[in-house]
C-alpha cells in the first residue's frame, strides 16, 4: 500500500478521531513538499551547478527552479542575480512518492542515523529536515557524482494546531527520536 492511500484509509481517520474533527476535510493532510539545494559555494562553476541540477531532477523526478540574489551583499561575494541555490516544490502524488522514498529507503543510509528531530517543528507545524549528502538518495550514483551537496526538505501540513502537525507525521512513519 503507498502512503498515499494509508494516509486516505488509515491515517486520517485516526487523525478525525483523535482532534475531534467533525468533518474528514478538517484534518492535517500534506499540502506539498519544498527541496531546496543552497548553491553558493558553486556560483562561479557551471559544471557543478549542471551537475547539481540533474541530480536534484533524478531525486525529484522534477526540473528545479534556480533561485537568483535579491541583492548584492560584498562580504558573501555574492552579486545581484547571481545563482544561490535551486527549489523544487512537490505536491500531491510527487509528494508522497518522495516522502515515501525519503523515510523506506534514504533515511535508512544515512550514516550515524539516530532518528530525525522531535523540535524541528515551526510556528506553523511545517517540518524541516536538512540532509548534508544527497547520494543517500538511490538514484544519485556516487562514482558518478562531481559535487557533493546537501539539500532543505520542508514537509508542509495542513493544521490548525502543531500538535495536529506532530501527529501527522509520526503517523506518516517519519523515524523521529525517542
């Protein structure tokens, strides 16, 4: 079963049970998934930043958007409309693909993996996860890869509360800390 239908059929009742919603429309659900790749340290190698970009469509299974300086800041080196980084945002099915890949297969190679924080929770109930190698994704081959890089996944919900937001993603399978 993909985690889109246990989220259909059994996470969100349990989740209409548990808050007491009255309407099943009333529950958390995932609004989308942001992966963001900071490219800064690249800025002058093209190769790289092609290389990156590649490897962040495989991962993804979608082509990134290149994030540009709003402004000039001297003491980064950083010029106005340089490229910063790269931001994919995945919704719907793309979105549970990618969770589903992220907690059954990447998680699991990282190295020293204890669990993923309990506090990395916003105001909001958004869940932010920073991994430092992307070849712990299947896809990215590590003999082939010329630029080792790190990457920002935000998992988005739909809550009315951050408690609603921490239960959905414990429920989600999320490896979190005891």
């Amino acid at each position: 079963m993909s985690l889109q239908q246990h989220y259909q059929n059994t996470m969100r009742p349990e989740l209409v049970k548990e808050f007491h919603h009255t309407n099943v429309l009333a529950a958390p659900r995932l609004e989308k998934v942001v992966v963001n790749v900071g490219t800064g340290r690249f800025s002058e190698n093209k190769k790289a930043l092609e290389d990156i970009a590649q490897s962040l469509a495989l991962i993804t299974g979608q082509k990134p958007a290149i994030t540009r300086a709003k402004k000039s800041i001297a003491s980064f080196k950083v010029r106005e409309g340089m490229d910063v980084g790269m931001r994919v945002t995945l919704r719907g099915a793309r979105a549970f693909d990618f969770l589903e890949r992220l907690i059954n297969i990447a998680l699991p190679r990282t190295r020293d993996f204890s669990g993923l924080k309990k506090d990395a929770f916003d105001a909001k109930g958004n869940y932010t996860v920073g991994i430092r190698e992307a070849v712990i994704f299947p896809e990215i081959n590590p003999q082939e890869i010329q630029t080792n890089f790190g990457m920002e996944i935000t998992v988005v919900v739909s809550s009315k509360s951050k408690a609603e937001a921490q239960a959905f993603i414990a429920k989600l399978g999320m490896p979190l800390q005891k």
